[in-house]
C-alpha cells in the first residue's frame, strides 16, 4: 500500500469509527474473514470480542469500541481504499487496518484472551 493509498484508508477508517455494527454486520464480516490472509485469526478476534461487548458480556471505553467497530466497518465495507472488487489487491487495506486495529487494543485483547482462556 503507498502513502496515498494509507492516507485515504486513514480517513475512510477514521469515518467508519461513528458507524454503528448490528448482528448482521458482524455475520457478513465472519463471512469475509477468509479475504484476510494471515490476519483471519485477528480479524475473528475482533469480531469475538465486538460480540461480548455488545452483548453486554464485556466492557471497553467508548474509545476503544470506536477503534473495535471503525475496522470492522472498514473491512466489509465495499467502499474503502482499495476497492474489494480487485481480488487480492483489494484485500490489502482491509488487513492493513486489521493490523492497526490489534496494535492499537493489544491491552485490550491481551485482557480479554486472559479473561477468556484463549491463546
């Protein structure tokens, strides 16, 4: 991805952090985490922990879920930097995010992974 194309993610990200993820978004993003290479795990966690949290089985600061629901929105969304339509090269931005997504709650998701037994 070049600094235009992570500029442009950047912004789309940071609009997508106001939209709000229903049940059906988080299923058609299950549906989609086989698009995410090696960030398929990530992204399942992602949505695991969206889950718990919207179920009211787990707490996070409304920053954090902001960050949580921005990147999942991100990634099923059609409209992003890099259109999805492009197989392979589509995919890029969308793990990209992922990736920013897991570094920027790594506390978050390592409390969570301790709080729920899973390595």
């Amino acid at each position: 991805m070049n600094q235009e194309q992570k500029n442009k993610a950047e912004k789309l990200f940071g609009e997508y952090q106001n939209r709000r993820i229903s049940s059906g978004d988080l299923d058609k993003a299950d549906k989609k985490a086989s698009n995410l290479g090696s960030r398929i795990a990530d992204f399942k966690l992602l949505l695991r922990l969206m889950k718990d949290v919207l179920g009211g089985r787990y707490k996070i600061s409304a920053k954090e879920i902001a960050i949580l629901g921005g990147a999942i929105a991100y990634a099923i969304s059609p409209i992003d930097a890099i259109p999805d339509v492009i197989p392979v090269i589509g995919w890029v931005d969308d793990i990209s995010v992922v990736g920013l997504a897991m570094t920027s709650l790594a506390g978050v998701l390592s409390a969570y992974k301790f709080k729920n037994g899973i390595k």
